[in-house]
C-alpha cells in the first residue's frame, strides 16, 4: 500500500466517522469502531513524514519524547 493509497483509505474512514458522529453526543458503534481500528493498522505500516507535528499521510501525532 502505498503512502497516498494510506491517506486516501484514512480520508475515507474519518469521512465516514464525521458522518455517524452528532455534535455534543457520544457514540460508538461498529463502523466507527471498525474505521478507527483499520486507521490504527494503517498508522503502523506508513513510513511517516511529519509536518507540524503530524504526518501527512496517516494524521499520527509525532512522538517528540
């Protein structure tokens, strides 16, 4: 999978996400659980480029410890 190929599929999972999420009401079903669970596996095979803290492709915050 590539980089762009990673941004996309996380672009598409956070879509779905924003989609199902009502402002100021917590919910956690299946989808959205599925969505942030394929993010996580997408995180650990990209090869991060971090701009202001976050990579490009996947959005993981850059550890500065």
């Amino acid at each position: 999978m590539t980089q762009l190929e990673i941004r996309k599929r996380i672009d598409d999972n956070n879509r779905i996400i924003e989609n199902i999420l009502k402002p100021n009401q917590f919910t956690l079903n299946n989808i959205i659980s599925n969505a942030l669970a394929e993010n996580r596996k997408l995180q650990k095979i990209c090869i991060h480029n971090f701009v202001d803290g976050y990579c490009e492709y996947c959005d993981m915050e850059e550890n500065n410890d």
